[in-house]
C-alpha cells in the first residue's frame, strides 16, 4: 500500500488465511477498497512453501498480478 501511496502500481499477494488481517489494514490505511490477490487453500501458507508450490502459485496468481499491474492508476 506504500508504494500505491508513492504513485507506483502494487499487488498485493495474500494467502486467503491473512484476507482479513489484510483487509484490515487496509481500512486502517484509508484504502478500504484495496483490491488483493488472493491465494486459496489448499496451498499452505507462504511460510511453508516449497520451490515447487512458489512454482505452481505463481503461474496460478500472474494473469490476476498482470490485470491488476495494467490497470490506469
């Protein structure tokens, strides 16, 4: 949200485990209408990650990062 502040598209990535903590720093930042890019369960949360899940995350999150990224700021 810093760098959204800054002028400079963001995304932000957030396991579907942390929406709400991060929908509530959002309000708290004044951007309650933050759009984020939600990782769903079954992936276990980024802390627990293997190199093949970041793999296959990845490919799962980029056309919703890339829409996001392209949007008129």
């Amino acid at each position: 949200m810093e760098l959204e502040w800054a002028g400079i598209p963001a995304v932000a990535i957030v396991h579907e485990a942390f929406v709400a903590a991060a929908k509530a720093t959002a309000a708290v930042s004044g951007m309650q209408d933050y759009e984020f890019v939600v990782v769903p369960y079954p992936v276990a949360p980024p802390g627990e990650w293997t190199d093949e899940e970041i793999d296959l995350v990845a490919k799962q999150v980029a056309p919703a990062v890339a829409r996001r990224l392209s949007r008129d700021h």
